[in-house]
C-alpha cells in the first residue's frame, strides 16, 4: 500500500 | 514487493556487484566511464536521503545502504586508487554530465508531486538517473570493443530498468490508485536509452561473439 509522499521502490 | 520488482532490484544489485567485481580483482576500470558513476552517486544521495525520516523495511534500508556505499565506493576506486586510476580512459570519457545536472534540477523544481525539500530531490534523482547511462554509452560506442564484463554491467542495469516497467504496469493492476507518471515517464525515457545498445548485446551474444558497436 503506498502512502502518500512516501516512496517504497528504490 | 512483486516478483518483477525483486528481479529488477536483484538484476540492479548483480549489475553493481559485476562492476566492483571488475574493478576489485582486475585492478582495472577500462571501459567505464566514470562521469555516469558520479551522476548515479548524486542520483542516490539526493534519493535516499529519506533513509534517516521514513521507514519501509529492513530490505529497503539494507538495499539503499548498499546502492550508497558501492556507488560511493566505485568512484573513489576510480578517482583515487593507484592502480584502477590509471586504467580509466579519460580521454574518452569526455561526456560533460555537469549540463545534466543543471537542466534535471530546473525540471524537478517545475515538476514534482509536492514542493518540499525531500520531494524535489527525489524527483531530481528520477530525472537524473534517467540520463545518467549516457556518457557510459558514448563511450562504449567510443571504444566500440567492449570487453564482457561492461557489457554485462549494461546489460543487467537495462534488464533491472525492464523489470520495473513490468512491476509498475503489474502494481497498476493488482493496487488501488497506483499510478506514478514521473517515476514512470522518467523509467521510461531511461529504458528506451538502452534499446540500441540492447539490439547489439543480443546480436553478439546470439552469434557469440565479442561485443563491438557501430562506430
């Protein structure tokens, strides 16, 4: 799940 | 985390471990240039510096971590270690990547997601590493003759830049409001740079021979 403002692929 | 995305992560961790591999046992960074090495070292330190304020997971810091310190380490082997130094080929890599730099950051101050200090840099290092391959590329068409293992080291980033069109158009599907158009512009863009030098890796490698690109 992708939150907002936060980037989880490198 | 998807398959595609392991692969691409995987294929982009082999692609570094090759070129240090190279540098570390033959002592020698002939055919790299080392102007995409210091653009790729800027691109990850303006990326990861969400690292010290947000956390995803001990697989995301491990893998950051590494990208820092073996890009970091890669320019300093090729700046300042007495034997790798010499081997480099300076007057070939004469790509200016300072007028890359300039225009990636101009970009990013007029497209982003949110105007804060964090967001603009890693929309920076997006565009940035987009382009970065460039003066690599040059000079392999430079020097035509490209030993194996640069050619591989090229190889497996473009196969890392292909896995994660199909992670993303995978997320598309399987995630709810999942879409990302600079990160995937920017992916994009960076991909299609490789094809031509892709089109000639499969030729050699089909006729196995060594690799030589078009002068």
């Amino acid at each position: 799940i992708d939150v907002e403002g936060v980037h989880d692929e490198l | 985390m998807n398959i595609f995305r392991l692969a691409g992560d995987m294929s982009h961790l082999f692609s570094i471990l090759l070129l240090l591999l190279k540098i570390h046992t033959i002592k020698s960074c002939a055919g790299v240039s080392l102007k995409t090495q210091e653009l790729y070292a800027l691109v990850f330190a303006t990326r990861y510096l969400d690292i010290f304020t947000g956390y995803i997971s001990l697989y995301n810091t491990l893998m950051k971590m590494f990208f820092l310190w073996s890009s970091f380490t890669i320019v300093w082997y090729m700046r300042y270690h007495n034997v790798v130094r010499r081997s480099y080929d300076k007057d070939q890599d004469t790509f200016r990547h300072y007028f890359l730099i300039l225009p990636c950051f101009i970009l990013a101050l007029l497209v982003h997601e949110k105007f804060t200090f964090l967001e603009v840099l890693w929309t920076f290092s997006l565009y940035l590493e987009a382009v970065a391959i460039l003066p690599q590329l040059v000079l392999l068409q430079r020097t035509r003759n490209v030993d194996n293992l640069t050619g591989h080291y090229v190889f497996f980033l473009g196969a890392y830049r292909s896995f994660y069109i199909l992670n993303w158009i995978y997320r598309y599907f399987t995630e709810q409001n999942y879409y990302k158009w600079i990160t995937w512009i920017s992916g994009l863009v960076q991909t299609a740079l490789y094809a031509d030098f892709f089109y000639y890796y499969v030729k050699s490698w089909r006729n196995s021979e060594r690799l030589q690109l078009p002068a």
